[in-house]
C-alpha cells in the first residue's frame, strides 16, 4: 500500500484525508512516480470546494509535483528508471506514488532540485505564458501584478523587472509589500480601496496596458479603471470569489477594453510549446532571474493545514509539501 490525500465530498479543509491507497501501476504510455515534494497552488482549493469540478470522488488532488521515475508503462521510451521529473497541470499529486502520461512530465536540470521544481512548475510556467505570451511585455512598460506577494506574483516581479518593465505590485499588507519590492516592483500599492486613483498618480495618467488579476471578484471591477484605452485585463484566478456576470458593454465604455482568461492546460497543451517553456524558465532559474520563494513547507499528511493557511493569506511566495 501507498499514502495519499483524498477527498470524498468538496468543502473545506477538513474534507483533506491521509488515507492507505493501492500503489499504482503505469498502463501504456505512462510512468509511475513517487514523489519527492509536491507543489500548493490555489487550483487545489478550487477542485477542493468544489468551484472546479473533479471528474469522480474520491479523488486526489494536486497539480504539481516533482520526483523520481519508479516504473514504465509499455511503450515509454523517452524516460527510465530513475530519472528526475517534474510536472504542472496534471491531477493527482497529492500521493507519496502516482501514474502521469510520460508526454506531460519533464526531465529536471541537474542543477535543480524537487523541492524547487515542485514550487516553480506551475507558478513559474504560469509566469512565462503571461508575460511572453498572453501580453508580451516591452522593456519601459508599466503593469499591474495583483497578489504581488504570491507564488505567481513574486515571479512574475522578478520576471517583468528583468525584461525592463517598471511593475507596479498591489498586496494586502506593508509585510508582502516589502517581499513585492525585493522581487522587483517598483511601485507597491497597500489595499484596493484608492487603487485607480494611485495608480494614475504613479503613471502620470497614463494607466497601464495590462492587469495580471489572480484575485477575482473582489478585484476585478476597479482592475478595469486602472487600464489604458485598448487595455487587457488579464483574469487568471479566483483567490476571493469567482467574477460575476457583466455587462459586455463596459468594457467598450471603459475604452474599448480586452478581457482574457488564460489557463496554463491551454498553452502547454503542445508538446514541444511546453518543452520550450520549460527550458526557459529553468534557464531563468540558472541564471538567477527567478528565485523560488519556499517560504512555507508542510508535510503532505498536513494538507489541510496548508490549505487553511493558504486561504488566510497567512503564506507568501510558494508552498512545498513533503511526501
């Protein structure tokens, strides 16, 4: 027997069990992993409370992991026993073993370890689709970065200052914002409550030509007033709430506004689109433009615990769980 966290009905924390499962064995075209740690992301709350719909219960969460190859499915030929992997975007990581599709992990660097792997994956490919792709940042642009304290935010402060963009990090305490400046923002916004009116001091009235919001309901309306004529609102997440419905045409009043909401299934669907991201980002890793903030670790037994401080707000940067 093995150990994972299941669940059996959404809700809260508490729903988290430490349970005995069967070890799994790899079918055609799979690997058996056995994790060495394991990523927390915000996602897992969703398909924990039910937001995001799990195919079947009960069910193992978790989106990220990193660890060792134990066993091939038949077919696998491009990894072996033994092999250091990691991988973003694929249920069922809350386990001490999994079976994953050999096409959706990644052989790791030698100079990267799984604690790390399993704290960027996710949140560090996530960073690169945003500013490389969704809105490709230009070296003297302004952005807004919501949740600039976060796992995402932290990168995506580190990543957008690299490449010459002045970031403008809005957090829910003078403590985060400290964490935002060191990661590169240039600007901090403390609190939502004069956030348009700031930001349009800060730009000189210019406001900005992109807002990165992983927040939701609770900010995206006045995420719209901080936008530019032709601006895009980049909507990737849900920490307070899914957004409501709304009027199509304020976005035309507004300034003929764009809306996006990305996900990282969508631009890491292609094999060699998702090699090609990971290869920068650890390339980034290398080089020092990203460090991964490990500010907390808790045993995976303890999952629930890191949910409740995740969703507290109690945590900053990324999140590790140690099988």
């Amino acid at each position: 027997m093995s150990k994972a966290i299941r669940i059996h009905a959404t809700g809260g924390p508490e729903v988290l069990r430490w349970e005995n499962v069967p070890v799994p064995e790899p079918g055609p075209g799979e690997v058996l992993l056995r994790h060495e740690a394991v990523g927390l992301n915000y996602i897992d709350v969703y398909f924990r409370n039910g937001l995001y719909k799990l195919p079947n219960l009960p069910a193992v969460i978790g989106q990220e992991g990193a660890g060792v190859v134990e066993a091939l499915g038949e077919g696998v030929t491009s990894l072996k026993v033994g092999d250091r992997v990691a991988y973003a975007g694929s249920l069922g990581a809350y386990a001490m073993l999994r079976v994953i599709t050999a096409d959706r992990v990644i052989k790791l660097p030698d100079g990267v370890i799984s604690k790390v792997a399993a704290a960027i994956m996710l949140q560090g490919l996530t960073a690169h689709y945003l500013i490389h792709r969704t809105h490709a940042v230009k070296p003297g642009e302004t952005i807004l970065v919501h949740a600039a304290a976060g796992g995402v935010g932290l990168l995506l402060c580190q990543w957008a200052s690299h490449l010459g963009a002045r970031v403008i990090g809005v957090v829910s305490s003078a403590a985060k914002a400290d964490l935002a400046k060191a990661a590169g923002a240039a600007h901090t916004i403390v609190g939502t409550a004069t956030l348009a009116a700031d930001v349009k001091r800060i730009t000189g009235g210019e406001m900005v030509p992109v807002v990165y919001d992983s927040v939701g309901r609770d900010t995206f309306l006045v995420s719209l007033d901080c936008l530019a004529p032709l601006g895009l609102m980049v909507s990737f997440g849900n920490s307070s709430g899914p957004v409501p419905p709304f009027e199509l045409s304020l976005l035309s009043a507004k300034g003929s506004l764009f809306i996006t909401r990305p996900s990282l299934a969508t631009y890491t669907a292609k094999r060699p689109v998702f090699e090609k991201m990971a290869a920068d980002l650890f390339a980034a890793v290398a080089a020092g433009v990203l460090h991964a903030s490990i500010n907390q670790t808790f045993p995976l037994s303890e999952a629930a615990a890191a949910h409740a401080a995740l969703e507290g707000r109690h945590t900053t940067g990324q999140t590790v769980l140690i099988p």
